[in-house]
C-alpha cells in the first residue's frame, strides 16, 4: 500500500510539473493571456489619441489584497486600434515577470490611435493620466508600487509621461525612447523642466549604441539633465552592439525586472 501511493503521489507531482512548464498553469500567479478591458464612456470623452480598449493580463492574489502594476507603452508599430498589434510586445514583459519570478503584478497595456480628428496620435500626460485613473478605480492596485516601461516611441511616452508626472511612479525606464514629441530625433523644449521632475524619482533608461532611429545620445542627455537636477537614483545603460532592438535583450534578461521590483514609493 505504501508503494502505491508513493508511486501515485510521483505521477502526480510529475503531471503538475508537466503542467507548469508548458505554461498550461500559472506561475506565480501571473497571467500571459489578456483580456480586453474598456475605458467608460465619461473617461473616452477624456481622452484624444487612446483606444477605448486596452489589455490587462490579469494576475492571482489572495482576495482583498492590492497588486502592484506595470504599465507598458507600446512602440510606433503598435499604433491604430487592433489590439493584436500590441499583444506581443506587452507579452514579453509578462513572459519576463513570470521567467525571474517576480512576484504576481497586474500588467497594462494601453494603445494610442494613429489617426484622431485631433491629429496623429501620440503619448500625452494628459491621456495617460486618465488611463491610470480608470486603472486605479477598476483594479486592486498597490499605488506605492506604480511601474512604467515602454519600447521607442513608448520610451518617449514614459519620458514624456514621467517628465510631468512623476509622483504616479515607483519606477520608470524608458527603452530606446525618444525626448520630443516631433519624432524620434527631436528633443523637447522643456528638457530641463522634464528632468527636475524625474529627479524625484528611480529612473533606469536602455538604449543601443548603434541605434539609428533614436540615437543613444537622447537618453544619455536625459539622464544627464536628470543628474544635474539632482537625482541621484538615474541610471543608464547603453549596450555597445544593439541598436534600436536593445529592448529585446532589456525585456528578456533580469537585470531591468531586479530593479524596477526592488522599488516603491514611500
């Protein structure tokens, strides 16, 4: 009898293990399908340049609990209003929260529309802010514990975004991202302005050093700006031998998830 079971209790461990690993159960909690989630109608009329919709991939805790939330930004290729063009990219963010096991985290994937009868789309403070708002009223979310990354033009969007509102953060880091909102080469006016914001808080930028969409120089300036104001938690990395595609190795290895979750807001 005792052989019995401990060759049924065997199969069973190997068939959870087996389950685990092909992704067929959570680990840690955390989700890698998204679900669609919609701004009510009294924030769209808030809103210029967003898609109504927008992705959660949702995360398991114990109930009554608060998570912590990533945002993700999504580059140039994401814009329109087909959420499947941003799927993947928040997914690797996901895919790299569930890889170094951070602890489950609400992950958030907004899109910006290309064309509104405002104009082009693009990242504003003043969208975003009221996407956050619907966030924090719908989701259980830990507001000492607010991330935000994004890819090139979402890199901008997090400069731009934590450049006017920097007490929503615990963490931001910008990849590849651009400083101007007329395109990836521009920078902004209120460089300075932007930087004495974000001295206030952690801020960890990526970039390549061969990128020829949106040189390196933008976020060494940055960061640069940042410093002389003051903040003393600005880092920077620039990977010699990547260009614009240096967020598929800051999204992939462990280096920008140890930090970001090592952070939160007094």
């Amino acid at each position: 009898m005792k052989r019995v079971c401990l060759t049924r209790c065997s199969g069973i461990r190997r068939f959870l293990l087996l389950l685990l690993l092909s992704g067929l159960a959570p680990a840690w909690g955390q989700k890698e399908v998204p679900v669609v989630r919609t701004l009510d109608k009294e924030r769209q009329g808030r809103t210029l340049f967003l898609n109504p919709d927008f992705l959660l991939f949702p995360a398991e805790a114990k109930k009554g609990s608060q998570l912590p939330v990533l945002i993700y930004l999504h580059g140039g290729g994401g814009v329109g209003d087909d959420l499947g063009k941003i799927r993947g990219q928040a997914r690797r963010v996901v895919s790299g929260i569930r890889k170094f096991r951070k602890e489950p985290c609400l992950v958030v994937a907004p899109q910006c529309l290309r064309d509104t009868p405002k104009g082009r789309g693009t990242w504003t403070p003043e969208d975003l802010d009221v996407f956050l708002e619907h966030v924090k009223a719908t989701l259980p979310v830990d507001e000492k514990r607010i991330y935000l990354t994004g890819n090139s033009m979402g890199g901008y969007g997090c400069w731009v975004w934590g450049g006017h509102r920097p007490g929503h953060f615990a963490a931001i880091a910008p990849v590849v991202g651009g400083i101007g909102r007329g395109g990836p080469k521009a920078v902004t006016e209120d460089l300075a302005k932007w930087a004495a914001n974000l001295a206030r808080v952690p801020v960890y930028a990526f970039a390549g050093a061969r990128d020829r969409v949106v040189p390196a120089e933008r976020s060494e300036r940055m960061i640069a700006a940042i410093r002389k104001s003051g903040g003393k938690l600005a880092r920077l990395k620039v990977y010699p031998n990547e260009g614009h595609g240096a967020g598929q190795i800051v999204f992939s290895t462990t280096e920008m998830y140890d930090w970001m979750f090592s952070q939160k807001r007094d």
